[in-house]
C-alpha cells in the first residue's frame, strides 16, 4: 500500500459502519442504484446557495435525471442553521411529496437534513430532542431514509449520529443526538471536494482534526473509537496543509475525506471544553466552527495536558513526532504541532483576529458552560475554566 492506504489505482470501496459508505472518486454515479435500492420516488435534495453556485447541486441533478429518478429540492439552507431552516425544509419536504431525503453539502445542509428528517415523523419543538436534556429518548426509529452527500472533509455528519442547529429560543448551538439519525447511505466521492477554496479547506480540516482528537482525549471509554481517532489524526497531519496549498491533490483530499468520517465515527465517545467553546462562539461572534476550533484547540489542549499526557504524546507521535522524548515532553510537542498546523494553513492565532469582541467572553463562556460537549473533556471544566480559556485564545 502507499502512505495513504489507499489502491494504486483509485477505486470506489463500499464499506459499512452501520451506515454503509460508497467512498472514492467517481462514487458520486452510484447515488441512483443507492436510491432505488431504500425504495425512494422522490427524494427531496436538501442543500445550500455555495453548493448550487459551485456547481455540485447541478452534478447531483444531472445524475438523478439521466437515471430517471423524480427528485424535489430545497436549496435554501443557511450557515449553521436555525429552526427557521429546518421548518422550510420541512415545509418544502411537504410541498413536494417527497418520500426520503439526500443531504449534499458541508455540515450545515447535512444536519438541516437530518432534522428536517427527523420532523417529518416527530412533533416539534427541535428543543424537545436536546442531547443535553436527555431528549434523545424521544427520537424513535420511525424516519423516512436519508443519503448524505458531503462536499467537505469537516463535520463528518454523513456518519455521524448527531444534528446541530441553533434554537430560536436560546440563541445556543444545540446537540440532538441519536443512532436514529444516521443516514442509511453516505455517497463520499472526494472530487466533490476539489474545489473548496484554501480558506475553506483549512477550516474543514481543523474540524475534522478537532473530532479525532477530542474524541481521543475525552474521559469516555471506546477503544474502537480511540483507534480511528489517532488515524485521522495521522491523516490530517500528512495531508491538510497539502490540500490547503494544492486544492485539486486527490490523494490528499481522499486522504482527508477519511479523516472526516473517522473523527465523526470516534466523537459518538465524547467532545470537550475545545467544541463546547466552539458552539457557543459560532452564534455569538459569527465565527465559523471548523475556524473556532483551530483557534481554541492548543489552549484547551494546555489545559487538559496534566490529566492525559500519555494520550497528548501518542497524538505527537501520530503527528510525526520521531524523538523518542519523554511523555512529557511530546504532550508539550504535540501542542506545538497543533499551533504550527494551524500557522501553516492560515489559521488566525487568536479569537480577536476572526472577529470576536471581548466583551462577549463572558456570554460565550455561559453558552459554552450550557453545551454538552464539555461533559466529555478529560479535565473537568467550571464556567470560570471555560471563561479563563476563552480570555487565553483571545
């Protein structure tokens, strides 16, 4: 095998997980067997402005006519969306007499799929499903069925069993969690990808490498987990600053698309401080995830390095690191090797560089303290650690 664990010669694999995954390039002309096979007539596209204008919401189309297949479409998802979004996307789910779904974009088309799913059979509020509340108890298994799409490697949501959307109520980045909302088929063909601009691409990546190593320091147990976790943390550090630098590499970004599905796979173990932070930053200060991570990431990563520096030392290793130092000294480089990644690719080095204000510190820290995601960080956290970690990245 090459250093990538991929073929000589790029193939299209299918794989399951349980949702079972057509992954390569090219896999993209396998959506219609996918279709027909759930038994769908008229799926409804749930998708966004970028993708239609990038040209990708057009491949998917084409695709599904030349196979004859009716399809419906919503095109109108924002930015990390609000219930607003899910209710039109319900609303064109209706409209449409649509029978299924196809999620095609990055994280924030993908989660509206998954709710605008989840709606179609459940009675509102999304409020009522919060992970944090223990709403999961209340998502049954009675969903039509959901083929995702991505066209980044970031979230991950094509496997992951999680939807993310901002209450109306709250203003908060709220965590609705169930196997349930796993979609039956992830269609990962990375040409989707090589036209993400540079900007994109490094915030992407930063997010999927965020899921692996969070997921593999957090206080959880989850063997399984750990172990695709350290390799996606393997793959980010090897491929992203080469697809950052050259967007149409195939073998990185096929190397990167990996590690967005093994971060989703390995964060069913937990989060941390790093994405409770990044939630709350996300509506406050308009910061986007994948960037907010970045950013966050080394300072939360200090201030977990007393209670995990052998799993901080196994990330230098799987990073690069070759110097047979001390576990102390790797979890100190592994750090470095964070901060230097993040340099190299364009991350900003502070959160007042992406625009966020110091006055909202405090109001970030509440929101970060309400979010679920820190229940899972290795170190137990106080409103007033997550408010010293957002003063130290500021």
């Amino acid at each position: 095998m090459k250093p990538f664990d991929m073929p000589s010669e790029p193939r299209v694999t299918e794989m399951s997980w349980p949702t079972r995954v057509l992954f390569g390039a090219g896999a993209l002309f396998g959506l219609p067997a996918q279709v027909e096979r759930l038994g769908l007539k008229r799926p409804l596209v749930v998708t966004d402005a970028g993708v239609v204008k990038a040209g990708l919401a057009q491949r998917v189309y084409d695709v599904l006519r030349k196979s004859g297949l009716a399809y419906a479409s919503f095109e109108e998802v924002m930015p990390d969306p609000t219930e607003r979004d899910i209710q039109a996307g319900l609303a064109a789910y209706r409209a449409g007499g649509c029978d299924g779904l196809i999620a095609l974009g990055g994280g924030s088309p993908l989660d509206a799929a998954k709710l605008v799913q989840l709606l179609t059979t459940h009675e509102p509020p999304l409020s009522r499903y919060d992970d944090a509340t223990g709403g999961d108890r209340y998502v049954r298994d009675d969903l039509p069925p959901l083929v995702a799409i991505p066209t980044t490697a970031g979230t991950g949501s094509e496997v992951s069993r999680s939807g993310v959307v901002t209450l109306e109520g709250t203003g908060r980045k709220t965590v609705i969690f169930s196997p349930y909302l796993m979609p039956r088929v992830a269609i990962c063909d990375p040409e989707l990808t090589l036209g993400l601009p540079p900007g994109t691409t490094a915030a992407t990546g930063m997010d999927a490498f965020t899921h692996c190593l969070e997921a593999y320091v957090s206080n959880g147990f989850h063997p399984l987990a750990d172990a695709v976790a350290i390799d996606g943390i393997g793959r980010v550090a090897r491929s992203l600053v080469k697809v950052v630098e050259e967007g149409r590499n195939l073998v990185g970004r096929t190397d990167m698309m990996v590690a967005a599905m093994e971060g989703a796979m390995a964060f069913q173990k937990g989060l941390g401080a790093c994405h409770a932070l990044a939630h709350a930053l996300t509506p406050i200060s308009r910061v986007h995830h994948g960037l907010a991570n970045a950013i966050v990431l080394p300072v939360v990563m200090e201030f977990n390095r007393p209670v995990c520096t052998a799993r901080l030392a196994r990330v230098a290793v799987a990073m690069g690191d070759t110097s047979n130092a001390r576990e102390e000294v790797l979890a100190g480089n592994a750090i470095e090797r964070v901060r230097q990644l993040g340099a190299a690719i364009g991350i900003p080095a502070r959160l007042r560089d992406a625009g966020v204000q110091e006055k909202d510190l405090p109001l970030i820290a509440e929101k970060a303290f309400l979010d679920v995601s820190h229940r899972g960080n290795p170190r137990p956290c106080s409103l007033e650690d997550l408010f010293a970690m957002a003063r130290e990245a500021f």
